[in-house]
C-alpha cells in the first residue's frame, strides 16, 4: 500500500506557483489577488477560508477577505459579489460554502463573473468543463486529478466508482474521469442515497471516490484486493484528543481499508490540501488570462 501524500504534492504546486508569481512581479506585472466572502461565523468555513489565506501569503498573492454577518440579505451579499465583478485589481474570487438557508446559492453563484469564478462552480464553467473548454474545474476534482496524475496511477479503462452526486465533487468528479483525455477514459458509476447494493458496485471497483460525508463508510469488506482509494469526506467530529475539541475524519474506515489498497489519500493530508492547491492554481490562470481571454 502507498499513502497519497497530499500535503507534500500541494505544497510543491504551491511552489511552482511561487516561482511564477516572481516571475510576473520581476516583468512588471501586478501581483495575482484572490478574494473570499465569508458569511456568518461556521467553524469549518472559518478554517478553510483561513487556509486559503495562509496559502495565498505563500505563493505571494495578494488575499481579500470580506466578511459579512450570518443575517446578511441575499441583495447584500449579491452586491458584496457585484463589487468584486468589477473591482480590476482582483483577479478571482470565492464565496465560501456553504451559505445560510435564507440565501440562494445557486443565485449567488450564478452572479459570480464567470472569468473570475476561481472556484469553477459557475454554470458557464461547468458546462464548459463537461465539453472539454477552457474553464475553471472546480477544486476538489482537479486536486484529485493531479493527485492521480503525480502518482501516476492509471485511469483509462478502469471501473471508477464515485459516491456521492454534489455539484462540486461527486458529479464533477464522475465527469471528469469518464472523459476522452489521458486522465479519464474510466467506466465510472455514479453512487448516491438511493443507490441500491452499494457494495455491488464497489467490490468491482479499480478506483473509489468516497465524497458522501459520512464518516468511516467504506470499510475493508466493501473494496477489491488492490483497490486505489481517494477519500474526499472531512467530517468534524467532537474529540477530547485535541486542543480544538474536533477532529476531521474521513469517510474511509483508514486502518481497515488501507492494508487492502494499493494507493490511498489519507484524511487530514490527503485531498483537503489539493483543494487549496487547486484554488492557487486557478488564481493564477486567472491572473494571467489564460482561460478568458
Ligand atoms: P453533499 O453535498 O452533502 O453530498 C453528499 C452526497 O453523498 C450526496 O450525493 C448523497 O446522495 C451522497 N450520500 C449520502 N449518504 C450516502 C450513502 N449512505 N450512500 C451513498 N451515497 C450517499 O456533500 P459534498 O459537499 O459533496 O461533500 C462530501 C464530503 O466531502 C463532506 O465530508 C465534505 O466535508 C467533504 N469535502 C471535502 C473537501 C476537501 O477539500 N477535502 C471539499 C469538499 C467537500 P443524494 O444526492 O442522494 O443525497
């Protein structure tokens, strides 16, 4: 079994990003500017929007955080989401998921720019993720694709089994592997809630993306001898071990299914930081205009 060392493939991205960030400062270029709107006070949002910022001061881009309070109007945060639209000195942006009950998500996202939707979660993106355009695949599924791809785990003609359906990892994630390009080219199995005899489907499995938020689901008996396991899940569950009184687990019963695996992402380490890496690197495509013109 090989552990999937995610921290150490996103922070050698984070460097290559670095490196060209000097690059454009020496030509004279603006420094790339990554912004964040966070509503409301949620612990998990609060961490990963500060991983975002610690990640930009790393690769030497310049970080916004807008915060507004949990009761904030869907008018005022689409106003928050206006500004940034047209404020030239930032290049991209997020508005950290997921959004009280009173906003339209959907609505929110759909008033983010599409050049600057960093987060590719945009129906202009996605659509043109799924034709095989330029765009901005969202975070999480490009994390993990690189993650394949750097440890050169093959993909094409093998059965992947995706569970969960989101729109920003299960589904994305299903597409992007099914697709005709040196990463990709799976049978992939989409699994969800009403899936029936889950078991079925994973037994059968080359490669298993467990994105359902559940903790410890998959367990040895569900998976094949040799099975690659890439687990997406961070649930924060109380713990008496830690000084932060939580500890994020994943949904891969890891002492039980990793001895049967031949790769495996651990939970914390393994795709979270990806996912920030992800966002990084959208920024600086954004910052150099390379997917919208
Ligand atoms: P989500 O929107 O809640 O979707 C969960 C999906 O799992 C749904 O499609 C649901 O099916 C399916 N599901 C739930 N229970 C199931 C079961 N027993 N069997 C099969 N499918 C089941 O979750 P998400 O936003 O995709 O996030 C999933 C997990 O990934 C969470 O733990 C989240 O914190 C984590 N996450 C991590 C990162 C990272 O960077 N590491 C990024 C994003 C998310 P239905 O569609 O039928 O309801």
């Amino acid at each position: 079994m090989q552990l999937i060392d995610g921290k150490k493939i996103s922070l050698q991205l984070q460097e290559d990003i670095a490196n060209e960030v000097k690059q454009l400062l020496a030509s004279g270029l603006k420094q790339p500017h990554l912004a964040a709107i966070l509503v409301g006070n949620d612990g998990g949002s609060e961490t990963y929007v500060a991983s975002k910022i610690k990640a930009c001061e790393r690769v030497g881009f310049k970080s916004t955080l807008i915060r507004l309070p949990e009761y904030v109007t869907e008018e005022k945060l689409l106003n928050a989401v206006y500004d940034l639209n047209n404020n030239q000195d930032v290049d991209g942006f997020i508005v950290q998921l997921p959004l009280p009950r009173h906003i339209n998500e959907h609505k929110i996202i759909e008033a983010i720019k599409p050049s600057k939707d960093v987060d590719g979660f945009h129906p202009l993106n996605v659509g043109r993720m799924v034709l095989n355009l330029p765009c901005y695949v969202s975070a999480t599924p490009y994390g993990i694709v690189h993650l394949l791809e750097k440890y050169n785990i093959e993909t094409s003609g093998k059965h992947c089994v995706v569970i969960g359906r989101s729109h920003i990892v299960g589904s994305p994630m299903s597409i992007l592997l099914a697709k005709n390009t040196a990463l990709g080219n799976c049978t992939v199995t989409l699994c969800h809630s009403k899936t029936e005899n889950l078991i079925s489907h994973t037994l059968k499995a080359d490669i298993i993306i467990c994105a359902l938020g559940s903790p410890e689901f998959l367990r040895a008996h569900m998976i094949k001898d040799g099975a690659v396991v890439i687990d997406v899940g961070t649930t924060r569950v109380e713990s008496i071990d830690s000084k932060s009184g939580y500890k994020l687990k994943g949904d891969v019963k890891f002492d039980e299914v990793a001895p049967k695996c031949s790769y495996i992402t651990p939970v914390p380490g393994g795709v979270g930081p990806m996912t920030i890496a992800s966002l990084i690197k959208n920024t600086m495509l954004a910052a150099k205009k390379e997917i919208y013109k």
